[in-house]
C-alpha cells in the first residue's frame, strides 16, 4: 500500500511541477510581450525655413487626418546656418547655429510648431513616428495558460493533502 501511496505522491508532485512550470512561463511570456515596442514612421517632411514660413510642417493638410494621442511623437531636426526660434505646444525651442551643428527634438504627440523669428536657411526635418506593441495580442492567451498552470498546481497539492490526511485516518482505525 506504502509503494501505491508513493507513486500516487510522485504522479502529483509532478503534475504540479509541470504546472508551475507553465504557470511561470506564461508569466514571462507576458513580460516579454510588454517590453516590445515598435515605432513606424506615419509622416516625413524635409524642407528648408526661411523667412516666408509660418509653421512646421508646411503641409499641415497631410497630418489633419492623424487624432493626436500619446502614441504618436513628433521628431524635429535642424541643421544648417542660422538661428531659429519657434513655438511648439508653448514651448519656445532655439537653434543658434553658433552653438549647435544639429539640434534634434523630441515631443510628445503630433506637434505644429509656429515660426518666430529666422535668420538664414535653415534645413528642418519632421518626423511624426507612432509607437505601438504589436505583440499584445499574445497577453490574453498567456494569462489564460497561467490561469491553468496554477490550477494544476492547486490541484495537485491538494490531492496530495487529502492522500496524506486519509493514509493517517486508515493507519489510526488499523492501530
């Protein structure tokens, strides 16, 4: 009866093992699939300011369709000789050739940026990228693998308890 009772334990002792095992791994999996971030470049302008330009980007038509959220960003790039002074979402950004080669900045969400003052010719790049997780799809399915390795385990122990506690009841009747 002991080897019967031994092997039984052994079965369950895997079973929540492997449970475990599976309930971690889908944990991780879910830890993976947050860490990945793809970005993708939805809009691109390059040009030159001068002192006829109003606002970046020049073609405001082709960014009227995009909504603003927090998963886009806009990109600006200045290089050439000059100054510049602009208006971005109440920030007042300069570029003083001077002092700087290139300046790159990063804003957060869709950005139309008005020109203040400008002196010289000034190349610009702008640069709207949108940020996304493509793997998030994967979470639901894992979360559901973790759901059942858990249960594995839970199951398992408890097999294994009520084996123990009913061993001990039947050696108590025998002695």
């Amino acid at each position: 009866m002991n080897d019967m009772i031994n092997k039984s334990n052994k079965g369950e002792i895997f079973v929540a093992i492997i449970g475990g095992i599976i309930a971690i791994s889908s944990f991780l999996m879910i830890y993976i699939t947050d860490l990945y971030v793809a970005t993708q470049t939805i809009f691109d302008e390059e040009g030159i300011i001068d002192e006829n330009t109003n606002h970046i980007p020049v073609n405001l038509y082709a960014i009227s369709s995009y909504i603003n959220s927090t998963s886009y960003k806009t990109i600006l790039s200045f290089y050439n000789e000059g100054i510049l002074i602009l208006n971005c979402c109440n920030k007042i950004i300069v570029y003083n050739s001077t002092f700087t080669k290139e300046k790159t900045i990063t804003i957060p969400g869709i950005a139309i940026c008005n020109v203040t003052y400008v002196k010289g010719d000034i190349n610009y790049e702008y640069r709207i990228e949108k940020t996304y997780k493509p793997l998030n799809l994967l979470i639901l399915p894992a979360f559901i693998f973790a759901i059942i390795g858990y249960m594995l385990v839970l199951i398992s122990l408890y097999k294994i308890l009520v084996l123990k506690i009913s061993v001990r009841k039947i050696s108590e009747l025998i002695f």
